[in-house]
C-alpha cells in the first residue's frame, strides 16, 4: 500500500495542501512501513502564492487552462498512490483528485505517525 500526506515540516500534515511545502510518500506491506520519501510539491514550486489567483471567476485569456489544469503537478505526483490523506483541501483539487480516481481521505490525526500506526488495511 502507498499513501501520501501533505507536509511542511515532515512530522505533521499540512493545514492546506494545495500549499504544502511537500509530499510525504510511504509504503507499507504487511502492516509494515518499508519506505519513505519526500518530494517538494512542485505547485508551490511554480505558483508562489498557491491557487488563490486561480478561482474560476478569474477572466483572463488563460483562465481555461488554469481552470483545468492548475493542479497538473499535484496529480502528477499523487498517482500511484492508494490513498492520500489531508487535514484541508480546497473544492477545487477535491474534484479533480475524484475526476483523477486518487482515493483520498481527510486525516484523523495531525501527526504523520498516527497517521501511520492507525492505518486500517
């Protein structure tokens, strides 16, 4: 199994995705973690101040692909996953994380390690 969990200091899940610093990634076999890695969300990377300037009623001449693609890198580096877990989340990558068939989950805890130890399999 592999999940992935938003984060900004490696320890805690991120409050707003979308603006985490990066991605924590595991994979766990037999109840087990067997990897770990950290990649840096490559939408922070690219749009500074996240997704705010990215709101559908926006009306310039590239607001289309904006609209349909503002989370490209984000999609990009969740698939393959068998759940992503969140703390916050805008509407906006919610759908296109369901249109994207990424199974998702809001955390019930906000260390990463609970998160871990109380997966259920």
């Amino acid at each position: 199994m592999k999940i992935a969990i938003p984060t900004n200091d490696r320890k805690t899940i991120a409050a707003h995705t979308g603006k985490c610093r990066e991605f924590a990634f595991f994979e766990i076999e037999n109840g087990k973690l067997i990897s770990e890695k950290f990649e840096e969300n490559l939408h922070t990377h690219h749009h500074e101040d996240g997704c705010r300037n990215h709101h559908h009623h926006h009306h310039s001449h590239d607001s289309n692909q904006n609209k349909h693609h503002h989370h490209a890198e984000i999609l990009t580096q969740l698939s393959g996953v068998d759940k992503f877990y969140y703390y916050g989340m805008g509407m906006g990558l919610r759908n296109e994380l369901t249109k994207n068939h990424i199974n998702f989950e809001k955390a019930k805890y906000f260390e990463i390690r609970e998160i871990i130890e109380n997966l259920n399999f």
